[in-house]
C-alpha cells in the first residue's frame, strides 16, 4: 500500500483546503469522500450552461481579506448580492428584515415609526429575557413579522415548534432600520463564476482522491496507509455512536430543467413562509450569475428530519444535544492520530468563509 503523510477524510471545503495547504508544503495527501463527486455541499455542475448549486444556494462572503484573497485565487468570483424574497400566501416581502419590509408590512416609512410599533408588540407579548427563538423573534422585529416571516419558516426547517428552538438561531438574521435588501453585512460577497467545484479541483490538484468510499469498511486498511488521519465526518458516526446519536436536520432538493423558460420567478432564492407550503424555498440558479440562457433550472428545497443514510447538514444544538457533543469532543480529544475538523466533525454550523478561516489555521499548526 502506498503510504501517504496526511489521510483526509472527506473532501468538503474544510477536507479540501487542508489538503492543498498540505500537499503545498510537500506533504502527500490521500482524500477520500463516500460521494461520487468532490466539494461535498458546495458541488456545483452544469445543466444546459446553467450553473447547479445541488445541494442548496452556496453565497460567499466574509469580512476576512485573508479569507477572500485565499478563495479569489482558485476562480474568479462575480458582484453577485444576495437579497432574497419572503413569499407568504402570495404577498411578497424584502429580505433580510429592513425598511423596505417594514414599509410593505405597516406602511412605516420611519425608524422611529417602526420601533415604536416593535417595542409596543413586545410589550403586549410580555417578554423581558427571551427564552426561545418565538420570544427573540418577537423582540428583535415584533409580532407581525414573526408570524407572517419567520414563524411558519422556522418550524418548517426545523421540525418542532419555535418555541421549543434556542433564541440563538433568529440572532443571525439581520435586521436593518435603513433600506438594504443586501442580506450580509460583510465586505466581499460573490459566487466563482461556474461554480465551486472547478476551486474544489484545483485544491485536490496534487492529492490522490478516492470517491465512492466508505471510511468505516476499510477504517483499518485506511488508518494503516497514513502518519495522522484528518476527519471530517460526524463525530458520533466516527465513535460508532457510544454515547447515542447526535440530531440533525435534512433537506431534499427536487431540482427541474425548464425548457424554454428564460425566467421563472425573476429572483435567485424566494422564501415560502407559510406553514401550508410544504417546502421552504425555490432556488433559480441562473440568476446567481446573472445567466441569459433561453432555459432556467429550480431547485426546490423540502426540510426533513435526518434518517440513516441520508445526509446530515443542520446540527440541532440544543442543550441535549450539545451536551450530547462534549461528551463526543473529550474522546476526540484523547485520540493520538486523528484530528477533527468541520461542520460535522465540530457539531456547529459554519458559513463557508468560516470553514476556509478554520481550514487554514488548522493546517498552520502543522505545517
């Protein structure tokens, strides 16, 4: 068997800049992914010229000049500002929550209008310390938007009430008192023009890759073929679940080519916020590069719970689970060869600029 330095296990964003950090300073990388293709959920390929995010809109954008530069140096990326659509029961409304959603929600057309009639719903709603996501929502935008914006959304993608969620996960949210549709507050934002996965190829340029492959059938055959093994996977699935499994949420993307259809909902990413909508979102992909093909491809994102064998992409960290993950994290701690790293390795959910700022201290500590 040959022998290799360093065995990466999945070749997601966090596996795949590790390995070119690696394979940059002259270590030999071996990256193995269960999939069939590389990138992990940044996959993008190309339907009729059309760029395909596959498993859900991927945007780039971070406040890190580090960060940027590093990406912008496997692909050109475009201007592209996400500003996306909330759709409830036909009625449109801007996103993230600022003044044009105000406006179209109470016909405020001031700040001090609009806190006014925030700080009066959250009185009526008796809440002091928000103990829930229902309570922080209603504090943070008030009792309207809640329940025309976030309410029927959340519990959707999260498969329980929103009193039972953490108010941590509304407190990323944006709300702006100014007219911005611009969903990030950070300095760079774009997408690579054609996609992720060509920056994934050119990560993995000097690594040895192995897809369709399974870690835990060969585990001891792949342990035996490299000095240190760097794992991105689950943790418990890699501790065979000792102290139980750790919950996650799923989704399920029914994506469609349109023929002949130049432009199907004038936006890249439109909310569906109503609970009697069975889906959370429709992607339109073409608009994330500003395409002009005579064709448009949807994807359609359903919210499900997480079974075995399907995949994993929202830690539910709540406090059983994330007591759940310390116990996981201390035996992580005591394991020699193996490092861990990742959303999924981590138990936390990382925008993608935070994987690439994680990935690359990681690899510093070692080169």
């Amino acid at each position: 068997m040959k022998q290799y330095d360093y065995l990466i296990v999945g070749c997601g964003l966090f596996g795949s800049v590790v390995a070119e950090q690696m394979t940059k300073k002259g270590k030999s990388c071996l990256v193995i992914d269960k999939r069939g293709h590389i990138g992990g959920n940044v996959y993008t390929n190309t339907v009729n010229g059309i760029t395909v995010h596959q498993y859900g809109a991927h945007i780039f954008h971070t406040n890190d000049k580090r960060v940027w530069k590093y990406i912008n140096s496997f692909a050109e990326f475009n201007r592209y500002t996400n500003s996306p659509i909330a759709n409830y029961k036909g009625k449109l409304y801007n996103l993230p929550f600022n003044m044009n959603t105000f406006y179209q929600m109470w016909g405020a057309i001031t700040q001090e209008d609009v806190r006014k009639i925030i700080e009066l719903q959250k009185k009526m709603a008796n809440i002091e310390e928000p103990s829930n996501l229902e309570e922080q929502a209603i504090s943070l935008v008030g009792k309207d938007i809640y329940e025309t914006l976030i309410k029927g959304y959340t519990e959707k993608q999260w498969g329980r009430k929103a009193t039972e969620l953490p108010p941590s996960i509304i407190k990323r949210i944006p709300v702006r008192f100014v007219f911005d549709n611009n969903y990030f507050n950070d300095n760079y934002q774009g997408i690579p023009i054609g996609g992720y996965t060509p920056i994934i190829e050119r990560m993995l340029i000097d690594c040895d890759v192995m897809l369709n492959t399974d870690y835990f059938k060969k585990k001891d055959c792949f342990d035996n073929m490299a000095a240190r093994i760097i794992y991105t996977g689950e943790i418990d699935r890699y501790f065979n679940y000792c102290y139980g499994r750790l919950e996650y949420r799923s989704l399920k993307f029914d994506t469609t080519l349109l023929n002949g259809v130049e432009n199907y909902q004038g936006n890249a990413v439109v909310n569906y916020t109503d609970a009697e909508v069975p889906y959370t979102r429709i992607i339109e992909h073409k608009h994330f590069e500003f395409g002009n093909q005579r064709d448009t491809v949807i994807t359609i994102e359903y919210p499900q719970s997480f079974a075995k064998g399907g995949e994993p992409y929202y830690p539910v960290n709540d406090e059983h689970n994330n007591t759940l993950y310390e116990k996981y994290r201390m035996l992580a701690q005591q394991e020699e060869r193996v490092d861990f790293g990742g959303r999924l390795a981590e138990y936390k959910y990382y925008n993608m600029d935070e994987v690439v700022q994680r990935a690359l201290d990681f690899s510093h500590k070692f080169i």
